[in-house]
C-alpha cells in the first residue's frame, strides 16, 4: 500500500513538473517579440532570411535607401516605409505565412536591393 502511494505521489510530481515547465514556456513565449534584425548590408544573394512578427531593418544611411516596400509573390505591395533614420522596424504580425520580398529603394541613386524573406510562425 506504502509502494502504491508512493508511485502516485512521485507520478503527480512528475505532472506536476511537467504542467509548470509548460506554462513557463509558454509565459516566456509571450513575453518576447519574435522580433528579427537584419542588417540594411546584408548580401548574400540567393538566400532567404525568416521573420516571425517583427524585423528589425539596422544600418540604413538615408543617402542610401529611403523607402522599403513588402511585396508578396503576387507581386502586391502590403506595406510601405520611409526611411527617417538608421533603423526601421517593421510590423509583420498582419501579412500570411510564406514567401515576400523586402525591397529598399533608393529615388536618390536609382538603386534598389531585394531580400527574400520568409514569415514563419
């Protein structure tokens, strides 16, 4: 009867652990903004950069870029931004899953760059 008791106390232990980790995780999930920073000279080509909810766009010069654009496979714009210093950050949380591209344009230089990203969740 002792070794029974026992094994159901050391078995709600073990639930109990496992319920409180859960809700840990699940409270440090919460708490962080799923945030990514990209920096504005990223160039490796041919490679896709994942984002969840936000991005984080650093060491942009003004001179270089002053607009970014998101662009979906359809080829829409979903969002527009003036560049108004050295980082943009940009609200991701609204556009679906899947594949976009990041475009930093300058009017200045006629000069555009594009980065493929990939909104995960």
């Amino acid at each position: 009867m002792k070794k029974q008791l026992l094994i159901m106390l050391l078995c709600l232990f073990l639930v109990q652990a496992g319920v409180e980790a859960q809700l840990r995780k699940q409270a440090r999930h919460q708490q962080e903004p799923l945030t990514t920073e990209l920096q504005a000279n990223f160039s490796e080509t041919g490679r896709y950069v994942f984002v969840q909810n936000q991005l984080l766009l650093t060491n942009l010069k003004e001179e270089e870029f002053d607009r970014i654009a998101i662009i979906n496979m359809q080829g829409s714009v979903l969002q527009r931004q003036n560049v108004s210093g050295p980082a943009v950050r940009l609200n991701l949380s609204e556009l679906e899953e899947g594949v976009h591209l990041l475009l930093l344009h300058s009017s200045s230089r006629m000069k555009e760059k594009t980065i493929k990203m990939v909104v995960k969740r």
